[in-house]
C-alpha cells in the first residue's frame, strides 16, 4: 500500500484543493451514490453538474439540481478530516499503522 499512499502525500501542498480523507468509521455521506464532479468559475456559484456512472456521464444544469449536487459536496467535506489529519492518517498508513 506504500505504493499507492507515497504520490498522494507527495501531491498535496502544492494542490489546488484540500485533501481529506474519510475513516471508514465516519457516519454514512451522499459520495456512496455516485461520483460526480461540480462545474463553474471561482466566485460563481457551480452552474453544471457532471453525474458519472456505468454507462459514461449525464448533465443536470437545472438550478435546483446543481444545489442538491452542491449541498451533497459540502456534507461530503464535513464527513472528511482535515488536509493534516488527512495526511497525517495516510502518513500512518504508510507506516503500517491504522491509528
């Protein structure tokens, strides 16, 4: 697993976004439905949503869609911790600890 963890912890300060990870022991969040990616600009609230699933990728651009995408984001990051635990748990991992 090594492996798999180094480039992730390696890739983080210089990200864009925050990194965070969510224990498998968080309460249950909306991500286990489906992956899907919000679109916009910075300062504009996200204007398209991309819905990915088995068969390739639909598109919900209705207003009240996107906010039911966005509010599923934002309990998204509220499960996760925070960039340093997140990275501090992986650094752990590497190690061979869970804790």
């Amino acid at each position: 697993m090594r492996v798999e963890l180094s480039p992730i912890t390696a890739a983080v300060p210089p990200s864009p976004g925050p990194c965070g990870v969510r224990r498998l022991d968080a309460t249950p969040h909306p991500g286990g439905a489906g992956g899907f990616n919000l679109i916009g600009f910075p300062g504009l609230p996200p204007g398209v949503v991309q819905v990915e699933n088995l068969l390739g990728s639909s598109y919900v651009e209705e207003a009240d869609g996107v906010r039911i995408f966005a509010d599923a984001f934002e309990r998204i990051v509220a499960a996760a911790l925070s960039t340093d635990d997140s990275l501090a748990l992986i650094a752990r991992m590497e190690e061979g600890r869970r804790t």
